[in-house]
C-alpha cells in the first residue's frame, strides 16, 4: 500500500516519480529513496518524548513568528534560497542558476508556522 500526502512545491512530483519506480520495480536506483522512506521515522510512545516534542513546535511556532531574518534578497546567491525581508514581511527566495528569484510567502498553509529553508532537500 503506498500513500501521497498533498503536499507543495516539488514534494508530489518526486514522491509520484518514486511511487511510479516502486510500482515498476526500478525504486533501488531512486535518489529520493531513503528521503521518503516511512521507515526514517521511528515511533516513541513516551510521555516525555510526546511533552518535549510539543514543546518543540510549539517553540517552533512562536519563533518564526517573532524572528525577523536580516538577510536581503540581492543577497540570495545562485541556485541558493534563504528567508529574507521583503518590504519589512518575512519571504523565502530561491535565485535559480541563471539568475531569476523566486519570492514566496512562508507561512505553512497546513499549520501556520514559518518554513525555513531546507538545504538538503533543496526546497
């Protein structure tokens, strides 16, 4: 049984190229394999685990919403992202490589939190 969660930007399409691999047996070669793999999460049934974890987000929450980053974006290299101040409100940029920037809002439609930049999964 496989499941695709909506998601935005580029998520629903990597996860569809890797479901078509797993469907067609080729998922081994897939780069996104261990990226999107269920088994990367591991389960603790813990009180403490659950009481810090909340905290964590919320921790999460409130920060994003009252740290300001001091970055510009003429200051986003290319094929670089980064949270910037735009007109005094919170943005992420990504200039692609040839130069083009990209500018979108950061707040999560799912939870209303603030996303930073993730340089691992470039996104």
């Amino acid at each position: 049984m496989f499941l695709l969660r909506p998601v935005t930007g580029n998520g629903a399409t990597v996860a569809a190229n890797l479901l078509k691999d797993y469907i067609t047996e080729r998922a081994d070669g897939n780069s996104y394999r261990e990226l999107f793999a269920p088994s990367r999460f591991h389960a603790d049934p813990s009180l403490k685990t659950l009481i810090v974890e909340t905290s964590d987000v919320v921790k999460h929450l409130v920060k994003g919403k009252l740290e300001w980053p001091k970055t510009r974006p003429e200051q986003v290299g290319p094929d670089q992202g980064a949270v910037v101040t735009v007109n005094g409100s919170r943005a992420g940029a990504y200039r692609e490589p040839n130069g083009k920037l990209h500018v979108l809002n950061t707040t999560c439609t799912h939870m209303g939190c603030e996303v930073e930049w993730n340089e691992g999964e470039r996104s």
